[in-house]
C-alpha cells in the first residue's frame, strides 16, 4: 500500500520545504524541543493530506458553498491576528493622563512585542482577540484556566531601559473587586478592612497575563537605587533627565481674576484636570516647565508654585504602606530595585520593602512567626531574588498611581514597547474636532 495516496508535485514540496524551515526558526527562538512534534502534522497538511486539519476547506469538485468560504477566512483571520496579538504587536489605548504630555489620553497605541521579546501565554485556552473578559460583559472570563503554563519569555531585540515607556500587566491585579478596579484591591482594604471588603462585593482572581494593561515610564531598572528628592528623581545619586512632557501640580493665584477657559485649552490643559478653589483666583493646575514659563507671562498671574509634600511627612496610599517607612509621592526611598541573583540580609525594616516580592511575585511559601522569615517553613536571614524588577512611574508626576502607590513591577509581567500612535482621539471634544491630525502615525519617543 502506497503511504502518499497521489504523488506530491513539485509546488508542494516547496511549500513544505518553507513551513518547515520557518517552523524550526520558530522552535529555535522559543528554546522549545517539543514543537518539533509540529512537523508531522506540517507534512501532513502540505504532502500527505491524510487529516482534514480544516474542516471547512472545500473539496475537489465540491460546489462552491458560500458559508463554507466565510468560515474558513474567518478561521484564518482569527489564527493569524491572535498569532501577531501574541508574538508580534497588539493595540492599546491610553485610558488616563498619568503619562500627559508624553503619551495623551485617546492616544491608539501599537505595542511592539519584539521589542523585549514576546511571552508565551499563561493561559492559552482563551476566546481569541479580547483580553480578561467576554465582549458586552463585566465579569465572566475570556480565558479557561484548564491549561496554566510557567512563564515563558521569547528572545527580543533588547532589555527595559531606564525611560523607555513599557506597557506591563497591572502588579497588584491578581486580585479585583469586580466593577471598582481603581484603586486597587489592595487600597480598598487598607481603607475599609478585608471581611467588610469580602463581604460586600464580588472579588475575582486572575492570573499574570489576564490582569489589565499599564503603561508608564521605567525611571530605575533592576539593581539601581532610586530615591526621589522634592518632587525631583535620582537613579543612584544621579539625577534623571528633565523630559519635556514632565509635569507636577502647581498652585497657580492671579489677583483676583479667574482665568479664561480657552487659555488653558491652548496650553493643553484638560477641563477636568483644572480645580478652582472656593477663594477664588486660586487655582491647582498640572503643568510642565514650559507651560510654568508661559503662565507666567499673564498678567494676572501673581504666583506660580510647586506643590511638594515634605520629607518625612507619612502617606498612607504610597508604598510600602507603613508609618515605619513615611514616604510620600514627592521625597520617597533609598529603595534598592531588586535583580535576578542578587542577595539581602532581612531584617525588620527591609522585609517590609520585599515581602510581597519574595511571597507573591516568586511563589515561596512564606510565613513570619515572631519576628522571623520563614520560606518552606525554615527560617531564613536571606534571600536571593528569582528575576529581575522595575520602577515605573507616570509623567504626570502628581497625578498618577504608579510603582510609589504599588511597589516593583517584576520582569514577568512586562508586556512590550509602545512603538507608534496609530491615531489619538481627544475625549473632551466631538467628531470631528476631537481627531488629533498631529499625532497620527506619530512615534512613541523616549524624549
């Protein structure tokens, strides 16, 4: 009995002869032996033809039939979008101005996975081209969690540098309380309490890859030593560059006056970020340098100042969340950034700093009795970091919840680089004044 029922022609052994070599490419770059179990099934899809891998495929002499061709594109769309959403870029929006003036809200980001190289998914049983929950839903699942698979990363073109903008899964969405995901779950129950909490409202748990999108710029990379002195941040004792889209709240007073709307559209300052205080005259603004200079050529203006909460001066909502540790937004750290191999001693300060790190991001069992670290229940003085960490924080130095409000971001939750702006939409105008033509195919820079 002949295995190859009709012999092959020459045009399939090319086709063969490129799927195969691509899928080897691929099974090199993802350091992965067992896919070369795929290249039976590539034989048999291009040579032997003995499954019939698609179902919907039109025989030989069959009558054409209409939907048999619809589902068949449509099943080809879906493999290669999900294969591009998960390998290669997908799109983001930015949904609030924690990045103004770098990165604007209604800005349609392409989100390069290349760049630090693509993960492979944790949970690859998933409804194609959504992220954490079904379309038209506020709760259920996109994704089944039959299949878990250990983190995974492909190789890229590069490593997170300090500044690069980084799109990464949110740190502290493991667990949401559903329909109040901002502040974080975490907020809600220094706030209220954890049984008022578990009580009152529909908790849900997801895993690394199916918490929600963050973007924000990485100010201190894995082993730096990041401190921010009155507002300004140094990495190491140096500081950072002063970026062009940097801005802090600032008291504004005029002398007596308010300021006329249009003014503050021109200096591209949202309607929602202005706040006027009952006194009149008195506003809270948030502005770059360059806009601090073009205030200051009204007239009316009196004073322009710099809001900056003092050293030492305790913020409950800014990590590590504890009054031994009185950080705030504007003077935060010493804080060493953790990196893979690196070594500590613990002590009663620090374990406070790394605690979630060492018991949530690198999955020990991890339990403290009487003032003692234990890991697997032995008790340990030590600890030597799995992966590496990052300090991402938002250009809107005041009004973003970043790494200051919940801690490291850990290497296996970055996403990609944000490469392009596919086009940006401004939510406080109408079609179409609300189409911002100048940011259209714009590229995402560090500056």
């Amino acid at each position: 009995m002949n295995f190859l029922e009709n012999k092959p022609s020459r045009k399939q052994w090319i086709k063969f002869g490129i799927a195969t070599i691509i899928w080897i490419l691929w099974m090199i770059w993802a350091r992965s032996p067992w896919m070369i179990i795929g290249l039976p099934i590539i034989f048999d899809v291009y040579i032997s033809k003995k499954v019939k891998w698609n179902p919907f495929a039109q025989k030989k002499g069959e009558p054409k039939q209409k939907w048999k061709e619809w589902a068949d594109a449509l099943i080809f769309a879906l493999v290669v979008s999900t294969i591009i959403k998960i390998f290669i870029f997908q799109l983001y929006a930015i949904p609030t101005g924690s990045l103004e003036k770098t990165l604007l809200i209604g800005d349609h980001l392409f989100v390069s996975k290349l760049s630090y190289g693509p993960q492979i998914p944790n949970t690859p049983l998933a409804f194609p081209l959504v992220h954490n929950t079904l379309p038209w839903t506020k709760s259920t699942n996109s994704y089944l969690e039959w299949i878990e698979w250990p983190y995974k990363r492909l190789a890229g073109f590069g490593n997170v540098e300090r500044d690069d903008i980084v799109v990464f899964n949110f740190p502290v969405g493991d667990t949401i309380i559903v329909g109040y995901e901002n502040p974080d779950y975490y907020q809600w129950v220094r706030m209220y309490g954890r049984e008022r909490i578990l009580n009152e409202y529909e908790i849900k748990v997801r895993p690394v890859d199916k918490k929600e999108n963050f973007v924000k710029r990485c100010v201190a990379v894995a082993g730096d030593t990041l401190q921010i002195i009155d507002t300004k941040v140094y990495r190491n004792g140096i500081p950072q560059p002063d970026y062009k889209g940097l801005q802090w709240n600032y008291t504004v007073r005029t002398s007596g006056e308010n300021i006329n709307p249009k003014a503050f559209e021109r200096l591209g300052i949202y309607k929602s970020d202005v706040q006027i205080y009952p006194a009149g005259g008195l506003y809270l603004l948030p502005l770059t340098n360059e806009m601090v200079k073009k205030l200051e050529q009204f007239p009316t203006i009196v004073e322009i100042k710099k809001t900056i909460a003092p050293k030492g001066e305790y913020d409950p909502s800014i990590f590590p969340h504890n009054p031994k540790i009185p950080w705030n937004n504007d003077n935060f750290g010493p804080l060493v950034i953790p990196k893979k191999g690196m070594t500590i001693k613990l002590d009663s300060t620090n374990i406070i700093l790394y605690r979630r790190v060492i018991d949530v991001y690198e999955h020990n069992n991890y339990t403290e009795k009487d003032g003692k670290v234990y890991i697997d229940g032995k008790p340990v003085n030590e600890y030597t970091f799995k992966q590496d960490y990052y300090w991402m924080m938002g250009d809107n130095r005041h009004n973003s919840a970043d790494s200051r409000a919940w801690g490291f971001v850990p290497e296996d939750h970055i996403v990609g680089k944000p490469v392009l702006i596919f086009y940006s939409l401004n939510p406080e105008k109408s079609f179409p004044a609300n189409f911002r033509w100048d940011r259209l195919f714009k590229l995402v820079r560090k500056e």
